[in-house]
C-alpha cells in the first residue's frame, strides 16, 4: 500500500499556520550557535544589502539609524569622508541604470506593438 503524500492544501489555514509555528521553533531549537549566528547573518545582510526601491532603502535607513543611535551622524561623515571620490560613480551608476530601464521600456511598447499586429 502505498503512503499518502500530503501538501499544504491538505490542512485548514490554522493547521497550517501552527505547523509552521511548531517548524520555526523546532528549527530553532535544533541549531548550533554557530548555525543561529550564521542565519542571522545571513537574513540581516540579505535585508539590508538586497534593498529594491526607495521605500526599502529607507527601511534599511531607518533600521541602521536606529541601531547605530547618535553615532549614527558620526559614522556617516566618516564613510563620507573616507570615499569621497565614488560619489560620483553613484551618480553614474543611478544614470545608467536609468538609460537601461528606459531602453527596455522602450523594446517592450515597441515588442507589444509588433505582438498585435502578427494575429
């Protein structure tokens, strides 16, 4: 006889959600210090490296103001002072990918018009 296999479509939204609860805690417990201070590191990085948007970014601004309190002004002027010279290929970088986004805007209406006339 063969094992039933179950998916998540097999409980009701509260078993779910206390499944998930009881896999979070037990994961949890389960990891070494190592393995949580290596997941930590991980997730932190990932939220404030991999921000998409201003709204994200300023997310991960408000985060790192708090965190660094009132050294925060202090450590700003150091990393300000200290590459002052690539502020430029920020500016550069922002332009480009402005060019990028506004060239495949434009692939894309030119794509979709082509698309309606080949039915």
């Amino acid at each position: 006889m063969k094992k039933k296999t179950f998916t998540y479509s097999d409980l009701s939204k509260k078993q779910l959600e206390n499944l998930k609860e009881l896999y979070v805690q037990k994961k949890v417990e389960s990891m070494t210090h190592k393995e949580l201070k290596g997941f930590v590191l991980e997730t932190i990085s990932h939220q404030i490296n991999d921000t998409i948007g201003k709204e994200e970014e300023m997310e991960a601004w408000q985060e790192m103001s708090n965190f660094f309190g009132e050294h925060f002004e202090i450590i700003i002027f150091e990393m300000q002072k200290k590459y002052s010279d690539e502020k430029n290929l920020i500016e550069n970088e922002i332009d480009s990918h402005k060019q990028r986004m506004a060239f495949l805007e434009r692939n894309n209406l030119q794509q979709e018009k082509q698309d309606m006339w080949n039915d």
